[in-house]
C-alpha cells in the first residue's frame, strides 16, 4: 500500500487510462512534468501522486478524477478478433481493448435496466479443426439467410439486422488505419460485440467488416487467445471470416441474376443495390468461377489503374448505417426510467466524450446544458388554461 499521497489510488486504473489514450509512459511521464520511472512506480502501486499530481494526470489523460479510484479490473481470459494487418502496432490493440473493457462496463450498466435481444446468431460445430471446409462456410452463410429471412436479396441493413438478433455494435474512430474493426464475446452470457472502425468512412467496407465479425461469431466460438496469438492460424481464421462475409453479403444465385456481366461497369451499378465493394464482387465472381483467373488479374489492375483501391466509385455517396441498440438503450433509461442523464453519467468514471462515442450518443448526450429547442404540449385552445410544469402553447384559429 502506498505510504503518501491520495488515498484510495489504484495505480492499475492509471496504467488502464494511458493505455486507452494510446501513450507510453514516457510519453505521459513528459506530459505531466514528471519522470518515466515515477509514473511506473504509480502504476505498480508502490508509490500514490498527490492530489495535486492526480488532478494534472486525470485532466492530461481526460479523465474523472473517480475513475483513479475505481477497483482494480478482474482479468479476463478472451479471444478478441482483429480485422487488420500486419502494420498494426501493439499499442494500438491494446488501446483497441482498453475500448472493449470499457464497452463492457456501459452493457453491464445497461444491463441492469433494460432487456436486450436475445442472442440467436449460430454457431458452427465449435469441435471442428482448422481450417474450416469452404462448403461448410458456405452453407453456415446460406442457412443462417434462410432462416433470418433474408432469401438471395440484399441486406437493407446490416447493423440493424445484427442488433436485431442480440449482437452489441458499436462504430467510432480508431484513429489507426491499421485496424479497421474489432470483435469479441462480453460478459456472463459471453453476448458477441464488434467494434467498428469509423476512420474509412465507406459504407460498403463498413458492412463488409460488419459480416466479416459476425463470421468469428459463427465459425470461431473456439478459437483461444493462445491460437490467436499463432500468426498462421490467425491468418486462416482471417481468411475464413472474409469468405464468409462474401457469402452472406452476397448470395451466389441472387448476386449473378444481378450481375449483368462481370465488368468494372457493372460491378459500380449493382454496388448500389449491394453495398458491396467492387473489389468484394470481383472476389466474388473469382469465387463462383464467373471469372478465369486471368480475368479477375486484369479487373484487378485495372481497378487498380483507376485509383480505386483507397476510394471506389459511389464510397461517399451511399450512407453508411449506423448502430441504434446503445442509443435506444440510454434513451429508454432516462426518459422511460426515469434517470437523470446526468446522474447516468455521474455513475459511470468515464469522460462523457468516451461514454457518447462508445455507445453511438450524439455530443453533449449527457450534458445539463438546455437544448436550443424542446417540444412544446399543447393543450385545446378552449381551456385557456396553462398545467403545471408545462408550457402552453395556443393552437391559432
């Protein structure tokens, strides 16, 4: 226990908050004026800053002064799926994962006030070996359409079609472009939760991620944080979950009867209808052997010919779908349940901008600052009368 200092500080929190802000020690350490080696004696929990330390180190990292305090976090033995390459930096997974402790923490909240969907995304065979045969992906991505009614057609919505059957999703800037979505199983009920990257702002990439996530629900629930760590085995579990995704965004028979031929022109016009990349339905159709290998290698140089590889066609034309679940979820606590916003805010040590950006809240969610506007109750002219607590406004004749 640490002799000076404040009380009740738990150096582990500290480490946590820099990890989530993506700093070294020695980073924070110049931040705050003080040297490297007093900050991992913070850390470790031999020694405590003053107060007056605290308070520069919490307004340096944005964070409550509570959220030092706070228990230390029990460790959890989980297998977190990364869509990135291989430029991703251990600084910023670790960051990556600090977010999903944290996301953790809003669903528990949630939790104990509202009922979310129940969790009805299945599972393939978790008993069977790497790599998983193509036909099985295949028909794991074909029956799970079927049975959530989806046909050949296109997915109107992806995010909403994932929240519907109990999945928590989440969409906010990474600030890396080495890692373009995250996923992992949260809590007791182990609900799946993916984490997608807002950094490349393109619909259809958006919910490629989104159905590439969802295939480590389906094809991974036995994967260990141990063969995570296998750069081959990571690789073929990469490889299985974008199959995947292919497949489900894009049903073969729905998808050919579309495809007028296999050109870049008419990949661009079904991209509209599909929300599906260009380079996805090139893959595609190499897939379906609508196209001779050599075929595809010309669409691809010419793809990449075109400047298409950052930014397709139709990339900042078509809306990229939002999650709804955790907005639906605060909004039913405050306003149906009756809990000030504030008070919501107050029971979480996090920095509001965190809280708002994590579950999809729009900036200043939780302030107690007025809204420019507010509805009005009106009440029949011919009462002339105003209620308590309410403001009237006279219907004109």
């Amino acid at each position: 226990m640490p002799a000076l200092g404040t009380p009740g500080f738990n150096g582990s929190r500290l480490r946590e908050a820099r990890e989530a802000r993506g700093l070294s020690s020695v980073s924070l350490a110049e931040l705050v004026g003080i040297s490297r080696q007093v900050i991992s004696q913070y850390e470790l929990g031999h020694t405590a800053p003053t107060p007056d330390t605290l308070y520069l180190l919490a307004a340096k990292l944005n964070m409550p002064l509570e959220f030092f305090l706070l228990p230390t976090r029990a460790q959890v033995d989980r297998s977190v799926f990364y869509r990135s390459n291989s430029s991703a930096t251990k600084t910023a997974r670790i960051k990556a994962e600090r977010r999903l402790d944290w996301l953790g923490d809003i669903i528990a909240y949630l939790a104990g006030h509202v009922e979310f969907a129940s969790v009805t995304v299945p599972q393939v065979d978790s008993a069977m070996a790497l790599p998983t045969p193509t036909h099985v992906i295949e028909q794991a991505a074909t029956e799970i359409r079927v049975a959530w009614g989806l046909g050949d057609a296109p997915i109107a919505n992806m995010l909403g079609l994932l929240e519907s059957h109990g999945v928590i999703v989440t969409r906010g800037v990474l600030e890396t472009m080495a890692i373009d979505a995250f996923s992992v199983r949260i809590g007791v009920e182990e609900r799946p939760c993916m984490f997608l990257g807002a950094d490349k702002d393109s619909a259809a990439r958006s919910r490629f991620d989104a159905a590439h996530e969802m295939g480590h629900f389906v094809l991974h629930s036995s994967a260990t944080p141990r063969l995570l760590m296998n750069a081959t085995e990571r690789k073929v579990i990469e490889d299985e979950a974008h199959y995947f995704a292919s497949v489900f965004l894009l049903p073969a028979s729905g998808f050919i009867r579309d495809l007028r031929a296999p050109t870049l022109e008419a990949m661009i016009a079904a991209k509209s209808k599909w929300v599906v990349s260009v380079g996805a339905m090139i893959q595609r159709c190499t897939d379906l052997e609508i196209l001779k290998p050599s075929e595809a290698q010309r669409l691809w140089m010419t793809r990449a010919k075109r400047g298409w590889v950052r930014n397709e066609p139709l990339d900042e034309e078509l809306p990229i779908e939002a999650p709804t679940t955790l907005r639906m979820a605060f909004d039913l606590v405050s306003d149906q349940g009756g809990v000030p916003r504030a008070q919501i805010a107050s029971d979480f040590a996090l920095a509001q901008a965190d809280l708002e950006a994590l579950a999809g809240l729009p900036v200043g969610y939780f302030s107690d600052d007025p809204a420019p506007v507010r509805l009005l109750n009106r009440v029949p002219s011919i009462e002339r009368r105003a209620q308590p607590g309410k403001v009237v406004v006279f219907p004109g004749t």
